[in-house]
C-alpha cells in the first residue's frame, strides 16, 4: 500500500485502507465490484476507484474465454507507471492499496490525482459534423492521436477501451492553440512484452468506431494511418482490413435497440 503522509492525515484513521475504501463523493460510475469516484481531500480534488472483488464467476467467464482476469486496482496502477515511462501523458497516480489474497475477493484502491480542466475528444468532436473544425487544427489533433496510439502499440501496451472518450485535452492549452493529450481511464490495460496484432487491431477499430459520427473525411483517416503506421511492421492491409470489419461490427452493436436500453439504464443509476 502506499498513500502518501498528507493523505493519511486527511483519513484521521488508523486503518488507512479501510478509511480508503469508505470515502465517498460524486459517483462516475458504480458497476458491479467497481466504483468510481470524484472527492475532495484537504483543498484537493481526486478521482478514486474502489474495487470490492470481482468473484469467481467473472475469473471463470474470462479464462474460459482464454482472458486474463482483471482482479482490481493494480493493472491501473502499473499502466499508469508504464505510461510515464513511454511518456504518454495520463492521470498522475496519488496513492493506491490491496488488501486480501484470494483473487475472487481481493479488495483494492486506487487515487489519481483530478486533472483539472479537460475536454474529451468524444465531446470537443461533438459538433464537428455540422460545425468543422478549422483544419489546422484537426489535422494536428490527427497526427497527435496516431502518435501516440503508435507510442502504445510499438511499447507493447493496449488499452482495451481506447475511445475517444478516453483522450482528453487539457482546455487551457488548448486555447491557446497549444495540445496536450491525457490518456485516461486505464483499468483494462494490458502490458506485453512485444507489440500485439491482434489487440492493437481492436484498439484501432475502437477508435475508428467512436470517430464515425464526428464527420472526419476520408484524408483524414488516410492521414490518421499514415502517421500510425509509421516505422510499424504490424500494420499491413490485413490489419487494416480487420479494423475495418470489427469498427462496423461495433457501430452497428452500439446503435442495436438492446445496448441503447443497456446505456440508458445505466444512466438512470447515475441519475
């Protein structure tokens, strides 16, 4: 566990984790053995994520499935530190713990520090269709985003929710017209030691998928391959082919009556 002297005073409690695992604030999102969270400690504002066991039905469904188990807080954790040592900007890690050996009810936390004012690529893309962008500037926001999913990919990483919902830029620079990209929202990351095809293929088909309402032309997708393919044996035409195929497959689930209802359900918890 480690958690920082300043936080720990702010618990005033003995038992730091169990205080961790009992704060409470605004609720982003509460999914079964997940919470997240936004909070203030002292004059600070935080992002906690607080994960109760993810019992041994999901550990089952996922190694069945041939998956590798996401048993809580410390795949954030190390994703986090593996960013910084590729040098892709994310949340800054604050403090984290576990508590438990048994993986079906292993309990963990962890604090990320809030990154302020950000605007996702998922909102700031909103208007596009009917307002674009000058073209300045998505050009660059282009070539930023396919640098840095090269940067992930060639390290080895993937994301697995790689949306554009989950970059985000930081509003202040970007009014004045400087980018800087956050990456965030790592609890699905997988670390490897050498770049994977097949993994990188889905995160590209997210992002295609999560980018087809934004009205980008088609130069700006050959741009966007362009700068991801750069120096990158993985991406040949079948790879790009597969995202092709798996982008539309996502799109036509996404628009399906069924996870309409599922997402609207899921916002009236939040509501």
């Amino acid at each position: 566990m480690l958690v920082p002297t300043e936080i720990q005073q702010e618990l005033k409690s003995e038992n730091v984790f169990s205080a961790m695992m009992n704060l409470s604030g605004r609720v982003f999102r509460d999914v079964s053995g997940r919470k997240t969270m936004q909070l203030t400690l002292g004059d600070k504002s935080y992002f906690i994520k607080q994960h109760f066991g993810v019992g041994w039905a999901e550990i089952v469904k996922n190694l069945l499935s041939f998956k590798k188990p996401i048993l809580g807080a410390i795949t954030e954790v190390n994703a986090i530190k593996k960013l910084n040592q590729i040098e892709i900007a994310t949340t800054p890690l604050v403090a984290y713990g576990v508590s438990g050996c048994n993986p079906a009810t292993q309990q963990s936390f962890i604090l990320t520090a809030d990154l302020g004012k950000i605007v996702s690529l998922e909102d700031l893309c909103l208007a596009w269709q009917d307002q674009p962008p000058p073209a300045k500037l998505k050009r660059r926001l282009i070539i930023e985003v396919a640098t840095l999913a090269r940067r992930l990919h060639k390290s080895g990483v993937n994301h697995r929710d790689f949306y554009l919902c989950h970059l985000c830029l930081d509003e202040r620079l970007l009014a004045k017209g400087d980018i800087k990209i956050y990456l965030i929202d790592l609890h699905r990351v997988l670390i490897n030691h050498n770049p994977s095809s097949r993994l990188s293929m889905k995160d590209i088909a997210a992002l295609y998928f999560s980018s087809m309402d934004v009205g980008l032309t088609a130069r700006d997708y050959l741009r966007f391959k362009h700068y991801y393919a750069q120096d990158f044996s993985l991406c040949t035409s079948s790879f790009w082919r597969k995202v092709e195929v798996r982008a539309q497959k996502l799109y036509a689930k996404f628009h399906s009556d069924k996870f309409q209802k599922r997402l609207a359900a899921e916002k009236r918890l939040l509501d």
